[in-house]
C-alpha cells in the first residue's frame, strides 16, 4: 500500500510529521514562492518533512502533478528562481523511488 496524504504515518522514514502540524511550512512555502514558480498560486497542502534534507512533501490540489517535494530557504521573503528547489511528482510512489535509500545529503 502506498502513502498516502490522508495518512502520512505510512511514509518511511525519514519522512515524518511533526508536533503542531504544518500549517507554517504552508505559510513559508507562500512567502518564498515568486511569480512564476509551478507552485505559485496553487493550492497546497503540506503532508511531511524529510529529518534527513529537510525537504517537504506537499499535495498540490487539482493539478496534473498531485504532489510536489520542496526544499524551502526559510528566508522568510519571496525568492528568485530556481528557490525554492521543487520536484513535481504525479504519483506519491515517484517519492518513495527518488529519495529512498536516503542517504542523508542535500544538494542545496
């Protein structure tokens, strides 16, 4: 069975999510998109974070990519492209082959 974000327990880890939900990664993740970016003005919801890189999986509502990984700055100020860092899934499954093994490293 795969993950899935009604039930975000079932990501292995290092994906997790944590205390006090991710309502802020949400709001981050709005304050650094800049015009133009895949996710600027689309309706997101964050599912996970990654311990290892700190990546986020969000679900991207109503899209032909339904899920989008995110490396966010954490500036707290609109970015310019390419930050922040995204990867556009169409299924969550894309994840599991991408990231797993995890090795702990980001590219950032």
């Amino acid at each position: 069975m795969l993950p899935s974000p009604d039930d975000p327990g079932l990501l292995p880890a290092p994906w997790w999510v944590p205390d006090g939900g991710l309502h802020g990664l949400e709001r981050e993740l709005h304050r650094e998109l800049p015009p133009g970016h895949p996710l600027y003005g689309l309706r997101v919801r964050a599912v996970a974070r990654c311990e290892a890189c700190d990546d986020v999986l969000f679900a991207v509502i109503d899209r032909p990519f339904r899920w989008s990984v995110v490396h966010l700055t954490w500036s707290g100020r609109q970015e310019q492209p390419p930050w922040p860092r995204t990867t556009p899934l169409v299924h969550l499954n894309d994840l599991l082959t991408q990231h797993s093994p995890h090795d702990g490293t980001s590219d950032s």
